[in-house]
C-alpha cells in the first residue's frame, strides 16, 4: 500500500487536487481503511459546522435593512478608524502626559487665582475614600472599578459638602466654563421618558440641587451627579472617548480637579483625598470642541468601530452610548444608541457578573421599554432575558 | 414599484441607478448569509454587526463596477469576509479577551441539527471552531460553509492558493480531532444530511 495521503485528504474532499493527484488519493483511498474514516470525519465536520445555527437578536434583521439604508442616505456615515486603531500605548501615553504635565500646569494656574481663604467644608467625618487616588497608577492601570469606586466616594463626600461650601464661596467666574448654559441646554434630556436612565445616585444628586434652590448649588450638584455616573453633556466628551480605559481615566481625573486642595508642588493624588475636604467643590469641564463639533452620525460610526473586551471596557462603552443618546436625542440613531446602553450592559454583566452592573441593566432595560418610541423593544428584551434566565 | 418579489439583476439593476429602496431589499435578502459570515469569524455580535454594515455600504459604493451577471451572494460574502478578516487581525481585536461563548450570538435552542446530533458534540464542535486561530478559522468558514472555491477564497482574502490549501487543511485536523470523541451514528447521519 502507497503512504497515507491524509495531509492531501482536506484538498481531495473539496476537488481541489491536481487530476494526477486526485488520481493517486483515490487509489490509496481504496486500501487504507485509517485514510478513509479520516475523509470521512472530515465530511462531517464540514457538514455539521454547515448545520450550526447562526443567530442574532431577535428583531436584529427586522431592523438592518433600514440601519444599512441610514447610513447610505447620511454621506457622514463613514467611519473614521483610524483613532481606533491606535496602539494601546499610545493612549497610555497621552493619559500621562494630560496627568504628569497639562494637569499639575492647570493646577497651578487654578491655584494662583483662588481667593486667599476658601472655607474649606468640613468632612473629617467623613469615612475615608474607598480608594486611594493615584491618577498616574490609575492611568497606567486603566481600573475604571477603582475609578467608579472613587467616583462614588468623592460625589458622596461633595454631597454632605456641597451647601456649605456654595454659601461660604460664591460661585467665581474663571472657573466655570464659558459654555456651561450651552452645556446645559445640550445635556436636557428629552421631554418624553429619558433615553437612558442616570444612576440613583445621580438621580438622588439631582434632586437634592432641586432641593438647595440656588443656581450654584443646582451646579455643584450637578456634578455630583456627573461624579456618581450620571452623564450629562459635561462628561460627553470623556464618556465619548471611554473606550480606552487609560484615556478614560485621564479625561476623568482632568474633569475632577480640585482648585483649592493642591499648593504648589504638591501631588495631585493628594488632593482628591485631601482630608482637609476639599471635595468637588469646582468642577472645570475639559470639553472636546472636536466631538461637540462633529455630527452625531460620526460620533456613532466612531463609536461603534471598535470592540470592547474587557468589563471595563465594556462599561465605557454602555455610557458613551448613552451619551450618545442623551446628547442627539432627535438622531435617527438614538434608538440604537438607547438599545447599545442595554446590550453593552449586558455584556459587562455577563463578563463581570457584578451586580451594578446587573442592577444598572434592569434599570435600563426598564427605561427602554417604558418609552413610546422604543423600535427595538424585541432585541432590549432579549438581551435581558439571555441575563435573567441564561 | 416595491422592491419585494423583484428578481435579483432587476433589484441590483435598480440600486445601481441610485434606488435605496432596491437597495434595502438585496440588504433584507443577503443579510442572515452576511451576518453569519462576519459572527463565525469575529464571533461577536456587536463586531459583526459593524462588520455586516460595512460590507454593504461597501458593497454600494462599489455597485458601479459591479457585473449584472455575477452572483451578488458571493461577492458580498467575500466583502463581508475581509472585513471580518481584517478585523481580527486588527491589534484591538484582542480576541483572547474573551470566553468562547461570550459573544451575543443568541441561543441556538431551536437547532435543527439537534435532532440528529448530540447536543454536547455540537457545543464542542462550535467551541473548537471559534478556538481555531483567526485567518484558520476564516479560511474554514468561506470553504466549509460558504462552499468558496479555493480561487475565491485566496481573492477575497489576499492570500495564496497553497496558503489557502494548508491553513484549511490545518484547520480541519484541528476540528476532527476535537469533535472526534463524540463522533458517532447521529454526526454521521449528519454528514449524509449536509450533503
């Protein structure tokens, strides 16, 4: 008998051997028992893997054609990739440079025009932060928990803090952004039932600014909410590029500068856990005129390009989309965006099985469902039934 | 006039003239062929998703140069495939990121083939297809499942024919060996109803 022709077998069995080649398997096929049950497994894998079923979400194909025809009516549609396929040093690296440089440069800048005495409020009482804040570790890390984590910690600290802080310091000019109003006319939500639900705790900061009346409060509180994980256009330009963790981490700590903790030379780390309590007083926005610029076409195909993989990830991602939402909420691609908070989230959910995460999905899905425009309803179904009965 | 009941050339014919409503149909029509291509490869729901999008705008903005005459299923998986393909060899895919079964790929509890297959050989032959490594498993998908010519698959995906030939081959012994164990009457049964 000839010698086994099984490195021949997968062209033989798709015809795609030479005639004289062909010639010589099937005469070696006729002899060799081990030749032949090996064609014969490898017939079936073919066939069983033509067999497997492939499925999306429900309602995925009721809603592509249409998505697809989106895209092509809006010339805006294209991607833009190229910022996605950045090694992921580089955004390492721009993190600390935003950190190590422009941040203690701006601190600075900040700390010479503060009034000579800011009534800091008084926080001793106050349980330490769940986290120490080291932006460069956090930045090299990229641990978005960890940032969450202080996140939580620091709105709940500006929370007890926030009135007296807003009645000893009367709200100074230099400090806010220019493009606050705007800001704040872009981050309303709709009228109708919000896109994507903020967290209870943006929900509570939100309400206790009702509560304290005056327009420096509502601010302050604002971003308390913003701190506690609820997105408003002030955090849009962050949330809209989270989908690096490193990058995500830099815009943040950015976003939560302290202008009265640091003297000069000091670290910033130590400001965020200043126990002299300083808190979120302030709260300057380093807005991306880029992103606010851009159409919400461009900021969805940039959204979407890129896979998240990691449950860090993955939550950046659910609060860029609903970003998104909140801030194009007449866009075409709003639904979507709404229906990718619950997908993402339960992605995350499935990946970390935290239970924030699980309860911040049922939250949203609940919104979801709750608004009359929900086209996708089937598919934010789905994702939470796949997490509710697995 | 609606698009639906329309013959593939009159559809494609009409789309080329700039009819996004003609266009919308060849998308409805290709749409379940594409999106399987794109998840086999990238094995994310999201990600195919881009993937499947991408490969008909592509697709459109090509239509100009595109013969009436040919199959448009082909072409459009070999778009699909590419991108699939480019995807994963994208340093951001990261594909070790994730389990095998993290993907949204939706449940497969209405599958057919569980009438004659093992449920167990079937979720091991779906794991070892997604454990191939990236360019293997594509190769295998555009051969075994779409049933591409090697010539077709070597267009589509920039490769040599003899590259195409090894990485199938490689692919397969991989398979075969993982779903071997549980290769019994109802896997082969299969093979005769796949055929």
């Amino acid at each position: 008998m000839s010698a086994h022709v099984r490195d021949r077998l997968s062209a033989y069995l798709d015809q795609e051997l030479p005639p004289g080649e062909r010639t010589a398997v099937e005469t070696h096929l006729q002899a060799c028992d081990a030749c032949r049950q090996h064609l014969e497994t490898l017939a079936a894998v073919d066939a069983a893997a033509r067999a497997l079923q492939v499925e999306a979400p429900p309602g995925y194909f009721d809603a592509l054609p249409g998505r697809v025809r989106a895209r092509l009516e809006w010339p805006g549609a294209r991607a833009r990739p190229a910022r996605f396929h950045l090694p992921a040093w580089t955004w390492a690296a721009a993190a600390a440079l935003v950190l190590g440089v422009v941040t203690p440069l701006t601190m600075m800048s900040v700390w010479r025009d503060r009034p000579e005495q800011l009534p800091a409020p008084r926080v001793a009482e106050l349980p330490p932060p769940t986290v120490a804040a080291s932006p460069l570790a956090g930045a090299a890390g990229g641990k978005l928990e960890a940032k969450e984590r202080l996140a939580d910690d620091l709105a709940r600290r500006q929370a007890e803090s926030a009135p007296a802080a807003a009645k000893a310091q009367p709200a100074k000019k230099d400090s806010i952004p220019s493009t606050r109003a705007e800001q704040d006319a872009f981050a309303q939500p709709p009228a109708a039932p919000p896109a994507a639900a903020p967290s209870s705790k943006a929900l509570e900061a939100r309400k206790r600014a009702r509560d304290a009346g005056g327009p420096h409060e509502q601010q302050q509180v604002q971003t308390q909410a913003q701190a506690a994980g609820g997105v408003t256009a002030d955090n849009r330009a962050s949330a809209l590029r989270a989908d690096e963790p490193a990058a995500a981490e830099a815009e943040t700590k950015v976003l939560r500068r302290e202008p009265q903790a640091a003297p000069e030379g000091r670290a910033l780390a130590k400001t965020s856990r200043d126990k002299d309590g300083a808190g979120l007083r302030e709260e300057n926005v380093v807005s991306s005129d880029e992103a606010r610029a851009e159409s919400p076409v461009a900021e969805y195909r940039r959204l979407i390009v890129a896979p998240a993989q990691t449950v860090a990830a993955l939550r950046a991602r659910r609060e860029a989309w609903r970003a998104f939402a909140l801030s194009f909420p007449n866009s075409p691609l709003a639904d979507e965006a709404r229906v990718r908070v619950v997908e993402t989230g339960a992605a995350a959910w499935r990946l970390g099985h935290d239970p924030e995460d699980l309860a911040r999905l049922r939250e949203d899905a609940a919104v979801y469902l709750e608004r009359k425009d929900a086209a996708h309803a089937a598919r934010v179904r789905a994702a939470l039934q796949k997490v509710e009965r697995p | 006039m609606r698009a639906e009941g329309q013959d593939e050339a009159g559809l494609l014919a009409r789309a080329k003239g700039g009819d996004l409503s003609a266009f919308e149909e060849v998308v409805r029509r290709y749409q379940r062929r594409v999106y399987a291509v794109a998840l086999r490869i990238v094995r994310r729901h999201d990600v195919a998703d881009d993937v499947v999008q991408d490969a008909f705008i592509r697709a459109h903005q090509a239509l100009a140069g595109f013969d009436l005459a040919r199959p448009f299923g082909p072409w459009i998986c070999r778009i699909a495939a590419n991108l699939a393909v480019n995807h994963v060899r994208s340093p951001e895919a990261r594909e070790e990121g994730l389990p095998a079964d993290h993907g949204e790929r939706g449940a497969l509890g209405s599958d057919p083939l569980d009438e004659v297959l093992e449920v167990e050989a079937r979720e091991v032959l779906e794991r070892a297809i997604l454990g191939l490594p990236a360019e293997q498993r594509a190769v295998f998908v555009l051969r075994a499942v779409e049933e591409m010519s090697y010539k077709e698959i070597a267009e589509a995906l920039g490769l040599s024919m003899g590259t195409v030939m090894s990485r199938l081959f490689r692919a397969r012994e991989r398979l075969a060996e993982a779903v071997l164990p549980y290769l019994g009457p109802a896997l082969r049964r299969a093979q005769g109803a796949g055929r």
